[in-house]
C-alpha cells in the first residue's frame, strides 16, 4: 500500500476515533471560543482560502456544518474541537435550513 492511502486511512481513523484536533500555533496567541465568537472565527480561520461566496448559498443543520469543517480538518486545517463548535453553532443559527 502506498503512503497516500495509508496517510489518508490514518487521519479517517484519527477523526472517527475522536480524536484532539491540533490548533495552530503561530506567533500570535491561538484564539479560544472564550477570545472569539464563531462568527470571528469563521472570518479569521476560513476566509484564508475560502471567499465568503463559496458558502453563503449553503443551508445546512448544525451536524452538517460540523461534518463540512472536519472535512476542512482531513485537508490540511488546523482548528481545535471548541472552534469547531463555535463556527458550527454560528453557521446553523445564520445558515441553517429556512
């Protein structure tokens, strides 16, 4: 088996397992949702490759909000589970189903 699939099959089993997100640690101090709401989350943590266009459009339950930011997480995003919850609580009360 290549290293690839291998890599991949290991982050899945990371994820599903439950296991700690890493948060990224810069020079700055990493926000906590305590330091910053979902909303100022969302804008710092998602607008660095993504344009608020992708998204807008979507209308999703808060479950799959969560699903699309840990899918964000097995590409290379390095957010800790209370961000996760934040940006998630955010995106289901301002762009959950009508």
């Amino acid at each position: 088996m290549s290293k690839l699939p291998c890599a991949a099959l290991l982050l899945w089993t990371g994820l599903v397992a439950g296991a700690p997100v890493l948060a990224a640690q810069g020079p700055a101090k990493p926000a906590t949702t305590s330091d910053a709401s979902g909303k100022e989350l969302l804008q710092r943590k998602c607008f660095q490759c993504h344009a608020a266009s992708m998204w807008t459009s979507l209308r999703q339950e808060r479950q799959a909000w969560e699903g699309t930011l840990y899918r964000m997480v097995g590409r290379g995003a390095l957010w800790t589970e209370a961000e996760i919850a934040a940006m998630a609580d955010f995106l289901a009360q301002t762009r959950g189903p009508k």
